[in-house]
C-alpha cells in the first residue's frame, strides 16, 4: 500500500513539472505496473555503432537454470568475449583471469547474489521489474528484485567534487518525451556489465529513457565511456514491456558458503 501510494503521488507530481522547454514530461510512473525488460541480461549494441558492449563468448553459450534444465545440462556463468577490440589490453587480461577462474570452478559475481548494489549500467539488467518515482526535483529509480534504488536529481549540474560510490552522482533533465540521466563518479567495486567488466573511477554513462508504442514499451539508449577501460565511447539499446504488478518488497540473503560476507556463523545448535 506504501509503494501504491508514493508511486500515485510521484505521477501527480511529475504531471505538474515542466520540462525545461515548457512540454509536460514522459511519465513512467504507476501504481499498478513497473517495466521489465525482455533481453536476458544483455546490452544489445546499437544497430550501425562502430563499437559494442562486451558480450557471450560463442565457445561458452550462457544457460539459465530452465534453458539448462529443458536441455539436460547444467546451468553455467556468463563469459564474456575478449576478442572485442574496444577492451584496453589491461582489462582483458584482468577480465582473462576472472574468466579462468570461472571456468576452473570459481563462483561468478553478480550484484543480485551477492548483496551489492549493481551500479550503473548494470542496473539496468537486473532481474526484476523497475519502477519509478518522479518529482519535480527527483526522480527515483527502484529494482524491486533486491530493493535497489537510485536517485537522478533533476535539473542540477554535477558536483565540483564527487566522490566515487555504489550509484556515483546522477543528474537529469527533459528533452521533450526523453528523460535524460548523466551519471559519473562510480565506485569501482562495481562493474561495468554481467561479464564483470571493470572500470576506472572516470566511467560516464548517459541514459536516454523514452516511451513507445503509445507507452506500452519503454526503451533505454545509453553511451558509456572510460578511456581507461575503452577506446572509444560504445552505445547500447534496452527495451522493457509493461509488467503489471506493485512494488514488492524483497530482501537479499547473504550466503557465507559462497561469498565472503564475514556474518557470525554459531559452531553449534543453541538448543
């Protein structure tokens, strides 16, 4: 009821803030539905970009756990495809490493099993429906999978002097139907995509949110660039359906068999 609330406020208030040319802003808010996307945790590149985002190696297709199950195989990790020539040669060789690991047996790190914000972009491949809720002076950005928020603050520059967290500072505003959200200053505890790319504290990522087929679709063009990690700026393309369905509240559970979380552990039953 909480979330049916704040989302129907942030409608109403949205629906009375202006975009700086004076149209009535897109909105992406509701009650009743957040959006989904249909790709399997992929960027998709840019139909004619001269660059791409990293994507599966063909020599080690990703299986989910029901594409695995309906096959007869067992479920693996997503490897990523260090022939792209956009990688810098110090990220595929630590990117090579991680993947030798994996493929000897290692745990792949995901944000959504590990108990980490994603960051951004990955944010945005996360495995549940994203919500949102906009002011005139914010808008709020909510994956309900694990309770993942960020927060774009409208019509404001950068800081002077932002120091690298989990979302970094993200700052937006309206192009007409589009909301346009700037985001710098990530921590590099995250990465860049589902094949554990990393990145530099210089990452920026610019993401156009926009409303199709007469706002049933909701589709994501972004630009990421790091001149430490890439040499040239990639784009990428997301599209997410309407999912019906409120805002539910989900926790993430750590797990010390598998990752190293340090949560006290009793030697024995207390009872």
């Amino acid at each position: 009821m909480l979330a049916r609330a704040i989302i129907a406020l942030s409608t109403m208030l949205a629906s009375t803030a202006l975009a700086a040319d004076g149209t009535t802003p897109p909105n992406f808010s509701s009650a009743t539905f957040g959006w989904n996307t249909s790709i399997a945790g992929d960027f998709m590149p840019v139909p004619g970009s001269p660059t791409r985002p990293v994507q599966s190696d063909p020599r080690y297709p990703f299986l989910t756990n029901v594409a695995a199950n309906a096959r007869g195989r067992t479920p693996n990790y997503r490897i990523g495809d260090l022939s792209n020539p956009n990688l810098k040669p110090a990220v595929k060789e630590a990117m090579k490493k991680d993947l030798d690991e994996v493929l000897a047996g290692k745990i792949a790190f995901t944000p959504s099993t590990s108990c980490v914000p994603a960051g951004v972009p990955w944010f945005l491949l996360q495995p549940s429906n994203l919500f949102f809720v906009q002011t005139a002076k914010e808008v709020v950005l909510i994956q309900a999978y694990d309770s993942q928020v960020r927060h774009v603050f409208m019509n404001v520059p950068h800081s002077t002097d932002v120091k690298p967290s989990w979302y970094g500072e993200s700052v937006g505003r309206y192009e007409g139907d589009t909301l346009v959200v700037d985001t710098i200053g990530l921590s590099r505890k995250t990465f860049v995509d589902p094949y554990r790319t990393p990145h530099s504290e210089k990452l920026h990522v610019v993401e156009r949110f926009k409303l199709d087929d007469g706002g049933k679709t909701l589709q994501v063009t972004m630009t990421v660039e790091d001149p430490e990690t890439y040499y040239q700026p990639w784009q990428a393309i997301l599209r997410y359906r309407q999912a019906q369905g409120p805002v539910m509240e989900a926790a993430c559970a750590e797990n010390n068999l598998q990752f190293e979380y340090h949560m006290p552990v009793a030697a024995k039953p207390d009872f």
